[in-house]
C-alpha cells in the first residue's frame, strides 16, 4: 500500500528571469521496503520535489497524501518530526554539539519518550560509528563518517519515510557505496520507504524505482 | 527547550559568545563612562556655581582716594562673607567704638524685637575672639546660649552680638532675635544686630549692669562706619579693601556695583580671583563636552555596528535554522530560540558594560582630577602689584569630580578674620597672658578695674598725626581711659607706693612716655596723643620688652582707629591680634 501518494503536483516560482514552473502534475505513489531514487539534471525541480515531500512547503496545486492524509489538512511540523527523516548533501550537523548529541537532537524535538542517549548510541553503532567517537564534536569526523552520523540522525526517530537529498553529493566512491548500502538496508531489512535524489548513476541503479525528473515533470523509468 | 538549546549554544560557541559580547560591551561601556564623566561634570559646575568663593580687592590706583562710604555702598545689597578694610591716613576720623552709628530704614525698625538705647543699656564692645576678653578667658563668664563670638565662629553673615544674661532676661531677648541699640548723635541713630549668645557670669565682682555685650569687630567698623560717614559727611580713606564674596551672582553684582560706584580702573584697581574660576569652568565645559560628544558618536555608531553584527550572526546561522525546521521545529521556536540567546548575550554585556564603565568613568575622573582640576585648582592668589603682598588674602579652591552621587570638595578659603592664631600673634600667646596675669594678681586684690592684659605692641615706631588740642576736644577726652602695662625694667615703670601712673605718648619712640605726675602738662612740648593710665608692669618675655606697653586690645583698637595709626611697621590685623611686623 502506498504510504506517500504524489497527485497532480504543479509548483511554480518567480525569479528575476521570470516565472519557473518547477512541478509540472507530478504524479508518483511510494511504499515501504523500497529504495526510489530520483534523477534529473540540476534545476530540474528534484529539490523542489523533496521540499513539498517533506512539508516545508506546499503545492501551488495538487495533493500529497500521506497514509491518505493530505499534507495540507495536517501538522506539517509534527509530520516532520515522526515520520521524515531527512539527510542532506551537506551532512548539516550542528558543530558545537557532539556526534551523540546530533542524534539526540532529533529525538529531544520528537520529544522521543525513551532513553534518549541510549536510543542515539544504538543508531550510531547500527551506521557503522565507534563508540569511543560517540563524543567527538561533529567537526572531527571525516565526511562520510558525518554522513553515516546523519544517517543515524535520520533513523533515530523510526520515521517511515527516508528523504536523502544528494546524499554521496560530497562523498568518495567508497563512503558513497557504504551510504548507499545503509540506505538499501533501511528499505529492505527495516521496512522504510527511502526516497534519495541523486546524480549519480551507481546510486539509481541501487534503487527499486527510478524516477525521472524532466523540466519539472516526473517520469518514472 | 528553547532556553535548554539557547544556552547550550551561548557555552558551546565561546567564541562567538565573546566576540558578541566583547562588541555589546565595548558599546555600552563607552556610552555608560561617558554618561557618568558627564553627570559629574555637570554637577561639578553647578557645585562650582552655587559654591565658589571669589575674593575682589580694591586698591586705589591714583591720587584720588576711595572713600569708605562709597566703599559701603559696594556691598550694601550683595552677599559679602567677609571683608578687609584697611584704612588709609584720613583728614577725617575713622569711625568707631562710640561714633558707630547706622540709620535704619523704617523696614528695620520693624522687623526689631527689641530697642534699647544707650542709657538703659550697657555699653558694647567690639571683639573677634569672646575667649581673648579675660573675663571669658578665666572662666568668669561663660557662653549660656549660642554660639558666642569667636574667631572660627563668626559668621560674618551679617551683625552679629552676644548679650549678657540679665539683659536677655530684662527683655526677654532670645538666640536669633534682632536687637537695636540707640545711640544719640546729634539725633538718634542705630544700630541693628542679630542675637548669636547670651552670657553668664559665674563671679559678680563688677555692678551687674557693666557686664557689656560684645559685636564682631568687622561689624563694628564697617557695617556701621561707612553708614555714619555717609550720613555725617566725613570723608575717609581706604587704603585697600578685601571683599570675600559668595558665588557668581554675588560676584557679578559686587562688580557692577563697584563700577556703578565709580571704582573703575582709572581711580582704584579692581582685582578679582576669578581666574580661578574662570580656568575650573572651561576646563569643565570642556570635559562636559567631550563626554556628551563621546556618548552621542558611539550611541549613533555603535547602534549601528550593533544591529549589523546581530543581522550578521542570524544570517551565519542558515544552515541551523534549515536543519532545525527540517527536524520538525517550528519557525517560531527556533527565531525564539535565536532571539533568547542573542537576548542572553546582550544583558550580560549590559551588565558588565555598566559595570565597567562605572570603573572607567572612576578613572576618568581621577585622571581628570589629578591632571586637569589640579591645575586649575592651584592657588590663585590675587595679583595685586604694589598692594603690600605680606597679608595674603588668597582663595584656593579644591574642585573633584566624582561618579558618585557623593559631592568631593574641600574648600579652604582664608580671609584675615579667620587666621588661626599662632605664637607671633601677640595677644593671642595664652602662655604670656597667663604669665604677666599671674603676675598682676596683687593689683587686682586692691581693687582695681581688672583689666587683663590682651594686646601687646610695639609703640617705638609709632607715628600718630594727632595733636593734644585735638585730643583734648576729643569726645573721649574726660570720659575714656586707656590703661596699661610696662615693662619692670622700663624708666617709666610705676613706683611701688603709686597706685597708678599717667603717661601721654607722643610721636617719638620710646622718649614719648612723659611721666605725668608733677608736670605741666601745657609746658610739654611733645604732650599730643592720648593719655595712657600705667596701672602695673610685667616681666620681660619673648613677646614684649621693657619699650612695649601692654593695652587692652579694645583699648589699642580705639587708639588706632581714632588716630588712624598706620604706619608700615604699625598696622592692624582684622583678627583682633596686633603683630610685631618683623625687621625687612
């Protein structure tokens, strides 16, 4: 069953150039235990896309359900915060705060009802982090170690939806395949539906479903 | 959460937290020292208006003289502390003891409790120092009530008396009353006082009535000379008046009436000690200036830097805020949270810039103080080219600024009257007195008037201009006496079977003691002056010879200012001392 449904998405937005129309009627439907990768060129409306998907921001026209619930009619921030995980290019982990600490952050904002350290340890080691590192300031890792930390960041919470935008954007060949592996991992051992935007074409061909984003218009491959 | 995330932020980025910090600080501190160096400078220029004490002299430039009525008139509606007035030789007489005399106005009148003339009354007496007249000295009368007149206590504020008990009794006078004392002179005149001390007798060795009130000398010669001058027509020269004045206004109106009074630069020099002021004020307009200056650039400017770093720290923090709202934090939360952290920051460096500036404000003040007030505090003796520079009449002022609201100042300002005695001032050397009292004791068992002795002088170089037919028509003539003292060792010291011996005194140093006794005093030559009772000797000491003759000071006052002695080697001190000018 569907647990995130795209309908008809159109989203447009005005520039100095003029006005972009980012989403055409994108329509899409995402399950769990699946890994879907979306392709496109830059300035295609890929991050457009992850933004709606992730309720920062809202469809000119069109619905996104999620569970059938459209993301209009609920709260957004708390959707974010139970049922997102998001993972970026740039890692964004925050430098004055341990690597534990990172991880903790997302569950003090779900207001995750456990142990909260305990929680965040456990999503470290599962991403491959020593537990000696577990207190070295973010910085001080290397940048796929930053990238298996938001990884863990993502996951703390036991979201449903994974969202990576670029997530081997920064990394070497190898941190990208062991990223990609932990992504894979979460699809099909953990059950998550993984949604990562990518460039790169090692990284689709390790998803179920290839998307294609064209000009603002989805094709799926 | 907010603040949970606020702080661990502000402690987890000590350096950002510093630099915010630093620079808030940095801003307040700045505005907050210049702000309190600029209310302290303004309260040290209001101080400095309300409170400082010029000092104007007056000296005559020309051949003109400078009479002492229009002298009066200077300060006649003006606030004088205190004043100095010596008087030059005169055609006239000076004004005095007896002749003291003033013409209310109707005003006066009624505003006196109490009006007693000459007849019911008892005689007064002008003194600087109630505990120089012996019978205060020894004990025999003391000060029931008020203050008294005393060296460091006169007031100089305006006429002043203390009064004998019964007197107060009789007329039910009390501290702070306004007295009149009517005098006939040709028609009646008065004289105005204020009641600062009543008197006890604790030994009634006189008639009760002899008991006499006493006035400040000052008083005595000038709030009531100038008066009787001005009325009675006699001209009287002053050959330098000194005039202690209180504050600007007071300052400013003396000189408008000085120059209303003709006491322009061609007849008389006109020296004010307001450079000493006028050095204190800019300087201080200055210091004022600058803080306000300072205060309104870094007000203006550090607003500025301030808003741009704050807008420049928000914008660093992009990528927080992007990660925070994709983890589910409302855009509220986390503005709220940026906002408190920035708020945290900011009331620290409040309190620390306040803190500080309060400090530094501290050490402005001190360096402002020790650099800049010092110099201008330095004494600011009058310039006062061939005035006779050996009486001093100074001002210092010691200006401070301070943060606090405490005011700093001390202030010395010496004016004759107030000179604290020391052991060259004749008459005030307690241990002299006390040695030729003692020494007396046997005349004052036969009953004679216990005069004590309170002065000593040096008559060798005496110069008196008065003739005997003059001094015989005098008004004193039959009605005062003045008595004295001589050395044991002097020619003219008193055989041990005369009660007491005559002497008249003339121009002519020590020659001018002509025994009395057994002369023609019309075949004397050298008879002028006034006539001088020795009733006693003394042993020589440091302070008189065998060619001094000790007098009354009350005694020696009326002499001088009678016979307007004044000579270089001879003159009077405003104290109530005579001084033995040393050899130049």
């Amino acid at each position: 069953m569907a647990i995130l449904e795209l309908k008809h998405l159109s989203y447009d937005y005005i520039t100095k150039a003029g006005k972009v129309h980012a989403l055409k009627n994108a329509t899409a439907s995402f399950e769990t235990g699946k890994v879907y990768a979306i392709v496109g060129r830059s300035g295609s409306g890929k991050s457009t896309l992850m933004s709606l998907m992730a309720g920062l921001d809202v469809p000119k026209d069109g619905d996104i359900l999620y569970h059938g619930e459209n993301l209009r009619d609920i709260d957004r921030d708390k959707f974010r915060r139970e049922h997102i995980g998001m993972i970026f290019q740039s890692y964004y982990l925050l430098p004055q705060l341990t690597a534990v600490e990172n991880v903790e952050l997302s569950l003090e904002l779900a207001k995750y009802k456990g142990d909260k350290r305990k929680r965040a340890e456990e999503m470290l080691t599962l991403v491959g982090i020593k537990k000696e590192q577990f207190k070295k300031r973010s910085t001080q890792f290397s940048g796929g170690e930053q990238q298996r930390i938001a990884v863990a960041r993502a996951i703390a919470t036991d979201p449903e939806i994974i969202l990576a935008d670029e997530p081997t954007g920064n990394l070497d060949n190898e941190n990208s395949m062991n990223v990609v592996s932990i992504l894979v991992d979460l699809a099909h051992k953990y059950n998550k539906c993984v949604i990562v935007i990518t460039h790169a074409s090692e990284v689709a061909e390790k998803a179920d479903v290839v998307f294609k984003m064209d000009d603002g218009i989805l094709i799926i491959q | 959460m907010i603040l949970k995330f606020a702080i661990r932020n502000i402690i987890r980025l000590p350096w950002r937290t510093l630099l915010y910090i630093m620079v808030t600080l940095c801003i307040v501190l700045a505005i907050t020292a210049s702000l309190f160096v600029y209310r302290a400078c303004e309260n040290a220029v209001s101080e400095l208006d309300e409170q400082y004490i010029f000092v104007a002299s007056v000296v005559p430039s020309g051949q003109e003289p400078i009479l002492l009525s229009r002298m009066g008139a200077c300060f006649e509606h003006t606030e004088v502390l205190a004043y100095n007035i010596t008087m030059a030789e005169a055609n006239g007489r000076v004004p005095s003891g007896r002749n003291m005399k003033k013409m209310p106005s109707l005003d006066d009148r009624e505003e006196a409790d109490v009006l007693w003339s000459h007849d019911e009354g008892i005689p007064f007496l002008a003194v600087e120092n109630l505990s120089l007249v012996p019978s205060f000295f020894d004990g025999r009368c003391t000060i029931g009530e008020g203050t008294g007149i005393t060296a460091s206590g006169y007031s100089g504020e305006e006429s002043e008396i203390v009064i004998p008990w019964w007197l107060a009794e009789q007329y039910d006078i009390s501290i702070g009353d306004t007295i009149i004392k009517r005098y006939e002179y040709g028609r009646y005149t008065f004289f105005e006082a204020k009641v600062v001390g009543i008197y006890e007798a604790n030994v009634h060795t006189f008639r009760e009535h002899d008991y006499p009130a006493y006035i400040p000398l000052a008083i005595a010669e000038m709030d009531l000379g100038y008066t009787i001058v001005r009325y009675m027509h006699e001209t009287v020269a002053v050959q330098r008046a000194d005039f202690v004045l209180n504050g600007r206004e007071a300052f400013e109106e003396f000189v408008l009436t000085a120059k209303a009074n003709g006491f322009d630069f061609q007849k008389a020099k006109i020296v004010f000690n307001n450079s000493t002021y006028d050095s204190l004020s800019s300087e201080l307009n200055n210091i004022h200036m600058i803080a306000l200056l300072v205060c309104i650039v870094v007000l203006t400017v550090g607003l500025g830097i301030l808003i741009f770093f704050t807008v420049y720290l928000c914008h660093t923090r992009t990528k927080e805020r992007t990660l925070l709202i994709s983890l589910g934090m409302t855009k509220r939360k986390v503005n709220g949270m940026i906002a408190f952290e920035l708020m945290l920051m900011f009331i620290i460096s409040l309190f620390l810039g306040i803190f500080g500036g309060y400090l530094a404000a501290d050490g402005i003040c001190s360096y402002v103080n020790a650099s800049v007030l010092s110099r201008a505090d330095a004494s600011d003796a009058i310039q006062n080219e061939g005035i006779d520079r050996n009486e001093p009449l100074f001002q210092n002022m010691n200006l401070q600024i301070s943060v606090s609201s405490k005011k700093e100042r001390s202030e010395s300002v010496a004016v004759n009257y107030n000179l604290k005695a020391t052991e060259h001032e004749i008459g005030v050397s307690r241990h002299t007195y006390q040695f030729v009292g003692t020494e007396l004791e046997g005349l004052l068992n036969r009953e004679w008037i216990p005069i004590h002795i309170v002065g000593v002088t040096n008559f060798d170089e005496m110069n008196v201009s008065i003739d005997f037919e003059t001094f015989q028509h005098t008004s004193d003539y039959n009605d005062f006496a003045i008595y004295g003292y001589v050395s044991e060792n002097s020619p003219y010291a008193p055989k041990e079977d005369e009660l007491y011996t005559t002497y008249f005194i003339n121009g002519c140093a020590r020659d001018a003691f002509v025994r009395i006794d057994g002369q023609n005093i019309e075949s004397a030559e050298s008879l002028s002056q006034t006539k001088i009772y020795i009733i006693g000797t003394y042993k020589d000491n440091d302070y008189c010879s065998e060619n001094d003759i000790l007098l009354r000071m009350e005694d020696y006052h009326r002499l001088y200012s009678e016979h307007s002695v004044t000579t270089d080697a001879f003159y009077f001190e405003r104290i109530g001392s005579v001084y033995i000018k040393e050899e130049s």
